[in-house]
C-alpha cells in the first residue's frame, strides 16, 4: 500500500489530555509516529527514514557543501542532539563523483546516524530561483544551471538522501499574485512529474507548499499538495520579509487542510520565540540559519535553557567586546559544549580580534550544540504537557529582547 494508507489508534490519555496517533507505513523502518494535543495541537514524536530515527520537533542543521559550517565529522560526533542536516541541492548539481560511491552520505564521510534532507532552497542565502523554457533554474557553483525534472531524479537516484523535496521554484513573499500563481502551478507540475517516476520516490518526497504573500494560492497549493501521496510537506517561501502576524496566520490555514499524520516542515524560521510559535501551530521540522547567524556577529547564544546563571544576558553575548578581555570564564557553566568544557571568553576573544578561524569553530560549536539543546527543552516540555506554561515563562524571561532579525537571511 501507499504512504497514505495508515493505521490510527487513539488512547485517552487522563494525566494529559493528549490523544495518541499512531501511524505505520507499509515499508519497514519508514513511518512517522508521533502524539499531539487535542487542544492545542502539539504534536511530538519520531520520524523515521531508512535506519535513521529522530525525535519531533526537531532542527535539519544547515550545511555548507554538506557540513555545518566550520564543523567536520568529528566535531559533528561532539554534539549528541546533531543528527539531522539539511543539504542544499546547489552545492552538489556538478559533483557527477557521487556516483562511485554508495550515495552522498559516504561521500560526504557523514556518519550513518544523521539523517539527510536535500533541499532546493539555500538556508544560509536567498537564492532566487526561476524558470527557464519551463525548467527549475538556480544558481551554483558551476554558474547558473538548468535542472529539468528528469535530470532532479537522475540526480536523487545517485544521492539516495532518505528525504527530500521536489524541485521548488520560490517567491519572495511580496511577489505579485501573477508571479505567485505560475510559482504554485509550476511546482505542481514538477512534483507530479517526481512521484509519477517511481513509487520509492513517494515515500521520501515532501511537497512544497508555496504562493507568497497570497492567500488564495497559499491554499491552492496546500490543498492540491495535500492531495498529492506523498512523504510530507514543506512551507517554503517562509522568513522572506513577511510580518509575523502575516507568517501565523498563513500557516494556521495551511496547516488546517494538511493530513495529521504526515510531517510539516518550515525552512527559514529560527529566532526561539517564532520557532515556539511555530511548534504551537504544528510544525514538526525546522531549518534556518539562525545559530550562524549568531557566530558571524561574533556573539554567543546564552538565553536560558532551565539553568539559570548570574550576570548572563537572556539572548547572547558578543565576545569581541573588550569587557571579555580578562573574564576567565567559560561561554556558559551549564554548557557541556567542547567549547564550554575547554576554552574561555578570553581565549575566544582573542581569537576573535586576531582573526583566527577556530574563533568561528567555538561559536558554531557552541550556538549549534545550545540551540539544539533547546529544541530538546521544547520536546521535553510537550511530552508531560507542561510545554504552555514553560513557552509563556520562556516568552517573559526574553520580553525586552528585539527578535524581528527576519530570521536567517
């Protein structure tokens, strides 16, 4: 049977209030199983792909070429809760070498516990697509590049990544309701293309849900998407100048007319109070540029993740202040980062102001391993259902911080 054909068991849950679903796919070692809250539609659980495993709401750690930025395998191995990341299909459009090994993920040397996901869309820039004579066009390392739906499945078939998008042409949200029409009719028609290839491509194609800043194409494509047998969905066309009031009430509708059972997916959403939101609203993966971010300011991620330190500012610190120039202390005394358990502010400082790489290595060592240490936190606090009361204390502890970074671009 396909994807869509799932098993349902629901039980009461007094203590909670939570209905458990649980969902099975035909094909071993691949289903998404997962519990949400009937009264505010929580949702937390594993998703399954191959022989990997991960626990939701989870973050798809960007890469640059297939790593984190300034993070090798065994810096990756260092942070336990690193062990989904999210590729980006430009880096590797000319990399025809794959093909001799077993798929991207040997080629890559990433180890076999982190699960991939190849995406169309850059996380760290704004990469415009287009269409050229009805082909996905974007740019690369190798200059621009036409990629017909033939040439994506070509493509994927020698990656083998557990999960992925179709070919996603994206607008930015204030595109005319012309250009956003041709986006959702367009991203149709490819992702028809790509599940009609093959029945293997259906379990492991999430469907890109586009349209702006319009509501009626916004729907359009969600409704059609969602009639489509696929893997999962992605809200794509997210963090790109829309306002926040626009952003929730466009994934609220959205997500309305999505199958329960299946995963949701947000790319450009990573500021804490708006992935909170998003977690509220029922969104289940997450990938943005928001930790690097961070490191390229030069700052520190310090907000609170339940342990309280003194002194500690409750969004980050910027290490190439002087004030750091003698502090003998490390980023955070809760923190068991490589980091935190082996360098100071005052070595990182230095490093900063002299220009040395391992600068940029600490920080990212440090904000990716705090921030996934946070999505942690938000599963921790949905599964006892204690997840709404820890958000609004959350929420008050950061209230005089400005967070309208649009995200990670």
């Amino acid at each position: 049977r396909g994807l869509g054909d799932v098993y349902k068991r629901q039980v009461s849950t007094q203590s909670t209030g939570l209905t458990r679903v649980f969902v099975r796919m035909s094909q071993e070692n691949e289903a998404f199983v997962f519990t949400y809250d009937t009264n505010e539609n929580l949702r937390f659980g594993t998703l399954k792909a191959g022989l990997n495993n991960i626990d939701t709401p989870c973050f798809f750690v960007p890469s640059i070429k297939g790593h984190p930025p300034n993070l090798p395998r065994d810096l990756i191995q260092g942070i336990p809760e690193m062990k989904a990341i999210l590729l980006n299909l430009a880096d590797f459009i000319n990399t025809g070498i794959i093909k001799n090994y077993s798929g991207i993920q040997q080629f890559l040397g990433l180890p076999d516990n982190i699960m991939l996901f190849l995406s169309s869309r850059d996380p760290f820039f704004w990469n415009p697509t287009s269409v050229e004579s009805g082909q996905f066009s974007i740019n690369s390392t190798g200059g621009r590049q036409r990629i017909s739906t033939e040439r994506w499945l070509e493509l994927q078939k020698m990656f083998k990544t557990p999960l992925f998008s179709p070919l996603s042409y994206c607008v930015s949200h204030n595109s005319s309701l012309k250009m956003a029409k041709k986006c959702v009719d367009l991203n149709l028609q490819w992702l028809d293309k790509s599940i009609s290839s093959t029945p293997d491509i259906q379990k492991r194609v999430f469907g890109a849900i586009q349209g702006g800043q319009h509501h009626v194409e916004r729907m359009r494509s969600a409704k059609e998407t969602a009639s489509r047998n696929v893997a999962g969905y992605i809200l794509d066309g997210f963090g790109l100048d829309e306002t926040p009031q626009q952003r929730t009430q466009l994934i609220t509708d959205i997500l309305k007319v999505l199958p329960v059972e299946k995963p949701r997916m947000i790319i450009g959403i990573g500021v804490p109070e708006e992935v909170l939101e998003a977690v509220e609203l029922g969104i289940d993966l997450f990938s943005s540029n928001y930790p690097n971010v961070i490191t390229l300011l030069d700052c520190a991620l310090t907000f609170s993740l339940g342990i309280e330190e003194k002194d500690i500012p409750a969004d980050k610190i910027n290490l190439r202040d002087p004030i750091y120039r003698l502090d003998t202390r490390p980023i955070l005394s809760s923190c068991t980062c490589y980091a935190c358990k082996n360098h100071t502010r005052a070595y990182i400082h230095h490093l900063l102001n002299t220009h040395e790489m391992l600068s940029m290595i600490l920080l990212n060592i440090h904000n990716f391993h705090h921030y996934l240490e946070f999505f942690k936190l938000i599963r921790e606090n949905i599964k006892p259902g204690s997840f709404t009361t820890w958000k609004n204390d959350f929420m008050k502890y950061r209230q005089n911080i400005s967070f309208s970074m649009a995200v990670s671009y």
